[in-house]
C-alpha cells in the first residue's frame, strides 16, 4: 500500500516519504479551494489496513496532507451525510448577519492599507469558499438528479465516485475513494477499508465468492455500475480529457484458491491489474501480460515507480521536479512513464 500510494519502492517504508496526492498538493495546489487533496472515508480498524504516511504529508509537511471526508457512519449514501466541519456553515442565515458584523470591524488598525486590503480580501474569499459552489455546495448530492445518484448506485462506493466528481468540479486537485462497497444488506459489514478482503469464510468474512460483504457476488457489480457511470458522468460533462482516474488495489489474489479451510484466496503482490483512463490515456489499450493463471508477469511488468510516473505524467506534472525538506533533495520519481499508454 505504502508502495503504490507514494509511487515509489524503498524496501523498508520511508517514514517521510510523501504520498501521490500530497505531490500534487505541493506542486500543483487549488487556486479554487482550499483543499488540494482529499481522501473519500479514511481507512479504519486494525493499524494493517492504512499505509503509514496517509494522513501526513511526509516530508512536504502537513500542510499537504489529504482532508479525510465521511466514516462508516457518515459516508454520502446516507440522507444525513455532513461535509467536514471546514465546509460546515452550521447556521447559514446568520452568515450575512456574521459578515456584515465582520465588515465594520477592523483587526487590522494601524496597518497600511495594503494590509488591510489584502485581510479584507481573505475575509471574503472565506465566506465565498463556505458559501459557493466551490465549498459546501460540492458536498450537496441532493442537487443531482435522482437518475444520476441511482446510476451510480446507492452504496458507499456508488456515491463516493459520485461526490469524487463533484470535488474535482470545485477545484479540488487530487481525490483518493476507498473502495468500501458498504454491507451487503442484512449480511453485517465490517470497518470502510475491506470489501475487498476476500480470504474466505474461516476469517469470519463469509463466501469470498457469495453475495455477503466480503463477497464478489456483492462487491463487484457495486464496482460495475460506480465505475462506469464514473466514466460516463465525466464524459458527457466533458471532464475526461482532463481527469485521470486510476482504479487498482495494493495486490492482487493468488491464482490458486486455498484449499484449507473455507475457500478463498491470499496475498498476492507478484502480479495485479490497474485501470486507468482519461486525461489523455489510450482508451481499449492493454498494456503488459500475465501467464495463463494469472500468478507472474509474463511480459512488460509495471513497477509501482513506473505507475507514480505515468500518473505525474497525466497530469502535467514535470517529471524532472525535486522535492525536500530545502526544496530540491529528492526526486520526483525513480520510475519511466508507460508512453504506450498515451494516445
């Protein structure tokens, strides 16, 4: 996880390496809001199921670190979902009243004014951000049609991608969605970080294969219909030559079900699929392939630091940029961009 979310392999984590999304943050920061990066519902539970810079920002300091949006109990599938508490007006009638009280005070006595010019403007720019469609209202998915939010399906991963979206719109740079598909109904849960945690049923997670939780019977059609209506929503509004959208986990499953115990498979870091599209990726292309079973690479292997560079890549991000604690220790990338991948 650790591997995949930096774009990067050190053997050991590097306790201060920073995370894709805190790259962008750094290197290209929203001029539109005030949140670069955000994570849809941070992974929960035991300490195994987050990478351990996820909520720090590594070495570019917290400043860059993601804005963690919803819970298992707060997720946008719910008709009661509240936007993090920076977006959160609390009490929207009083804000006129609010800002005009503000506007007659002056914190800024005794400063030239320029100062007092510039303060005034971050006042405003602030109640914007509250107020405007870049702010809370991106939160507000009961201002989509209710054809859309039912395309997308109902469920945590359905209107997470959906929300995604809208962030994006706002000017947010970089979303991270959990992949958590919700609780199969009347089949129990588990914490909003393993859906996909499909060993089988002597974990206590039922059939890896059946339509609980923890089932492909429940998790992948939740992930047909999110995805694709993802792809389709971005491109009747015209945002898929911009946006880059990435789907893949941390591994893959063994290409052999285990035979003890209730079936399932294992680990798997040997050899996995990613999905990406968009932003000026070859749409139909295939890059790289496994043997028979699935177990190895058989040709054109992608290394977590190739992926990083293809998504700087996408996005326009230099790859020869440096980046450290002084500004220009480290490099942005040890990886090559997969060029075949581009139209």
């Amino acid at each position: 996880m650790h591997n995949c979310l930096s774009g990067q392999v050190t053997g050991e984590p590097d306790t201060e390496l920073p995370y894709l999304g805190s790259v962008v943050a750094k290197v290209r920061p929203s001029v539109r809001n005030p949140v670069s990066y955000a994570w849809l519902i941070k992974c929960v539970g035991r300490p195994v199921f987050c990478a351990p810079n996820i909520g720090t920002g590594g070495f570019l300091g917290a400043a860059h670190s993601p804005l963690f949006v919803g819970s298992a109990a707060n997720h946008p599938a719910m008709p009661n979902f509240k936007p993090p508490e920076l977006y959160d007006v609390r009490e929207p009638a009083r804000v006129p009243r609010r800002r005009q009280l503000l506007d007659q005070l002056d914190p800024m006595a005794g400063t030239d004014d320029v100062a007092r010019n510039d303060w005034q403007e971050l006042q405003h720019k602030a109640f914007e951000l509250m107020t405007g469609p870049d702010g809370r209202q991106a939160f507000e998915l009961n201002r989509e049609p209710d054809a859309v939010r039912d395309r997308y399906g109902r469920h945590p991963l359905g209107q997470n991608l959906l929300l995604a979206r809208r962030l994006i719109e706002a000017g947010i740079g970089l979303v991270t969605v959990n992949g958590w598909t919700g609780p199969a109904p009347g089949r129990g849960g588990g914490p909003p970080s393993s859906s996909w945690d499909m060993h089988g049923g002597h974990m206590g997670m039922g059939n890896a294969f059946g339509s609980g939780s923890y089932g492909m019977g429940w998790c992948l059609p939740r992930l047909d219909e999110a995805l694709s209506s993802l792809f389709i929503d971005l491109d009747e509004r015209g945002m898929l030559d911009n946006t880059l959208v990435v789907v893949m986990g941390e591994f893959g499953r063994s290409p052999k079900i285990q035979t003890k115990g209730a079936p399932g498979r294992v680990h798997w870091p040997q050899c996995f699929p990613a999905i990406l599209a968009g932003a000026g990726i070859r749409g139909g292309a295939v890059y790289g392939e496994s043997d028979k079973i699935g177990g190895y690479v058989k040709n054109r292997p992608v290394e977590p630091q190739d992926l990083g560079a293809t998504i700087y890549k996408a996005l326009d991000v230099p790859l020869d940029t440096r980046l450290g604690k002084d500004g220009a220790t480290r490099p942005l990338t040890t990886g090559n961009p997969v060029m075949e991948l581009f139209s």
